[in-house]
C-alpha cells in the first residue's frame, strides 16, 4: 500500500479567517468522474451518429456535444495522534476540531463585505449594498501532486473513529465531493496544458513501444 501523502484545500479569497487545510491521503482512493452529453440524429439512420469515412469527417458524427465539469470523490485522513504525542496543547484538548470546523466554513456559503473580504454568510457581515448580501462559494485551490485545480466543495461526509474524553474527535476519515471550475482561470490553463503535454508523452512513448515490438 502506499504511504499517506499531503495534500492541500487553499481558499482563493481574500477571507476572514483565511481557510487552508492540509491533510494526509491515499491516492488510490481518489475518484475521477468526467461525462458528456451526445446531440445526435433524430432517424432511425443517424441516432448512432452520422457516417463518416475520413478522419477529416469525424467532427460530423454528432451533431453536438456538451461537456459535465470533471468531479472528485475524494476521501482523507485527519488524525491529530502525533501533534497529540508530541505535546501540542491544541491537539491534545481539542484533536481535529479545527480542522472540521475549516472544512465546515469551506463548504457553508460566504457574503463579501468592504474591500471584497468574504465572511460567512451565516455570520450575517455583508456589506449594505444589494451585491454584498449575495451568498456565493468558496473557490478553493484543491493541490495534490503536480495538480493545483480550482474547485467547489460541494459536500463533507465526516465518519470520526477516535475521540478525547472531553468527546473532541482526534481521528476522522472524510469524504470530500468537489467539483472542478473550468472557467477562464489561470490554474485550470495550467492544467489543461500539463494534460495536453501528458497525452502527448503518452503517445510517444505507445509510438516507440509499438515500434519496438516489430522487431
């Protein structure tokens, strides 16, 4: 099995408290899930698509396609058992509350008061005009390997295994549902040019393998 990893829930905000958890994970439990939607022809002809023969008619095949924005299931572990052994007083009288309590105001709606600083929505410190009132999303940098994606935290599911004898949890595993922004964004360019260079080192590679085993 592999070794747990850090990864990383950045709030790209200017916000009160800033919010960042770190958080141990093992990436065989990470989930992917990318689906598209087919607009093809409505006869009996053309509901499997249109014909095509050269690879220059492909783009006709369907008449249309819309894209699902690309969502994970992840699921993480907080366990404050070292901090605990190693004498940090936080730990030792509340465990992992802090960090439950950072992915609780990640994923409860935010206001935007003076100055463009989002608080929770919750809290009630909008600012006066109509557009601070607006409850909007946290937009979260999600940093897990080469991977910087922007994302929404869409749901937490807490399952707490171990606790204080003030009943503080000090172990948790946690389930995160988030959801790519795929926006006009630096960081999802950046992502999309890591996947292009990666396809094609994929291609590559297949290309002189394939050749290799000819002879």
């Amino acid at each position: 099995m592999l070794s747990p990893i850090k990864g990383f829930l950045v709030e790209y905000a200017l916000s009160l408290p800033p919010l960042m958890l770190a958080f141990d994970f093992n990436p065989q439990s990470l989930t992917r899930n990318r689906s598209i939607t087919l607009t093809l022809g409505s006869t009996p002809a053309t509901r499997g698509g249109y014909d095509f023969a050269l690879p220059t008619e492909t783009a006709r095949v369907a008449q249309g396609v819309s894209v699902e924005p690309e969502s994970f299931d992840v699921e993480i572990l907080l366990d404050a058992t070292d901090r605990m052994n190693d004498g940090d007083p936080i730990a030792q009288e509340i465990g992992i509350q802090p960090e439950l309590d950072t992915l609780r105001s990640m994923v409860e709606p935010k206001t935007q008061g003076p100055g463009g600083l989002q608080t929770l929505a919750s809290l009630g410190f909008g600012g006066s005009r109509a557009f601070q009132h607006a409850q909007t999303a946290s937009v979260l940098l999600f940093v897990w390997g080469v991977h910087v994606l922007p994302v929404f935290l869409k749901s937490i599911e807490v399952g707490e295994s171990a606790h204080l004898p003030n009943l503080s949890p000090y172990r948790a595993t946690v389930k995160l549902g988030l959801q790519v922004i795929e926006g006009n964004n630096p960081f999802y360019a950046v992502e999309k040019i890591r996947q292009v260079v990666g396809s094609a080192m994929n291609t590559a590679r297949t290309a002189v393998s394939g050749v290799g085993g000819l002879f």
